[in-house]
C-alpha cells in the first residue's frame, strides 16, 4: 500500500510538473496562476501546494537539472586538453545552440525567467547561481582565445558571445525544424558567426 501511495504521489507530482511546464511555455511565467496550473494537472490547488510552495519552485524544479546537465557537458569541453581554446569555444557553442534548439518550448523559462545579472556575486535563488555559473564557465572558455585583456573587457566580451548565443537561438526558436536538422544545415554558419566573433574580439586585444 505505501508503495501505490507513493507511485500515485510521484505521478501527481510529474503531472503538476508537465502542467505547469506547458502553461508556462504557452502563456509566460507570469501570466500563469497556480489555480490554473492545478487545474490543468487534474489536481486542486491546495494539493499543489503539498508538493511545490510557489510558481518559483516549479520553476527551479523543472530548470535545474537541465541546466546541471548541460553544464556538466560544457565543463567536459572545457577541461579537454586535446582541444585548442578556439576548438573549445565552437564546441562549447554548439553544445550550448543544441541544448537550447532541443529544449527550445522551455528556453526562455530555463534562461530568462526570474534572471538577475550575470555578474551577481549573490544571485538570490539557486536558479540564478546555476545560470551565473554557466556564464562563468561560458567567459573562461572564451578568455582562454583572450588572455591578455583587461577584466572590464573580459566580462565586456562575455557579454557579446553571451549576445551572439541567445541570438542564434532566439532566431530558430520558432522553427519547425528539429535541432538535429537545423545544426545539420546551419552549423558551418554558427561555427563562422563564432570565428568572426573572435576576430573581432582579437583585433580589440591587440588595440589595448
């Protein structure tokens, strides 16, 4: 019995995950109530609250271990020491590109929702930890292509890649296009948008 009572919390729990992952993926994080999310779930909203205290806490739950994952790929990339910082940086690119393509119902909610700047040194959730890490780990990759310029730009140039990133993403993220199809077809052109980028940013280290 206490393993059906389980089986059948676990099943509650995952469909109030799934629900709240639809609406918010269909409507925005903040256009989304916690009334409608229990509803969609087939559950009340007093249930709701035994499994999650607020929408901030689905958010964490459905955010934090994609991201975790994806961190610990680019962090694999990052340590290789077969490859060339500039082998890193499209590695890591299009590892990032990929991750976001496939998960692209859900980008914004794993990336952009309830954000703080990257440079926080205190993020107040640990969402915005995980998140300011992955912009850590994606500035080291990049100044290792950079070492000699100053910190201001260093976390200047973070930004730019960080930019150029969320850009090629926002660009397909309506596209019909699975990711696999879409890297397929457009990955010499990211690989290029990352090289220009480096030019770019080498020509800036050799003016300072």
């Amino acid at each position: 019995m206490a393993r059906l009572q389980e089986a059948r919390s676990e099943e509650t729990k995952q469909a109030i995950l799934q629900a709240a992952g639809r609406l918010f993926s269909a409507k925005g994080f903040d256009a989304v109530s916690i009334r409608e999310i229990a509803k969609a779930a087939g559950c009340s909203h007093t249930t709701l609250y035994i499994y999650f205290k607020d929408k901030e806490a689905l958010l964490h739950e459905l955010s934090v271990g994609p991201l975790e994952e994806l961190y610990r790929q680019l962090a694999a990339i990052q340590s290789a020491e077969a490859l060339t910082p500039e082998q890193k940086v499209k590695q890591v690119s299009s590892s990032f590109i990929h991750f976001c393509l496939t998960h692209r119902n859900m980008y914004t909610l794993f990336f952009m929702t309830k954000s703080e700047r990257v440079d926080s040194q205190e993020p107040s959730s640990a969402l915005n930890r995980l998140r300011n890490q992955m912009f850590a780990l994606l500035q080291r990759v990049l100044l290792g292509c950079l070492p000699d310029v100053g910190e201001e730009t260093a976390l200047a140039c973070a930004r730019i890649y960080f930019y150029a990133l969320h850009g090629i993403v926002g660009t397909y993220s309506q596209s019909e296009e699975s990711a696999e199809a879409l890297l397929e077809r457009l990955r010499p052109t990211f690989e290029l948008a990352i090289e220009v980028l480096l030019a770019g940013f080498h020509k800036q280290e050799e003016r300072e």
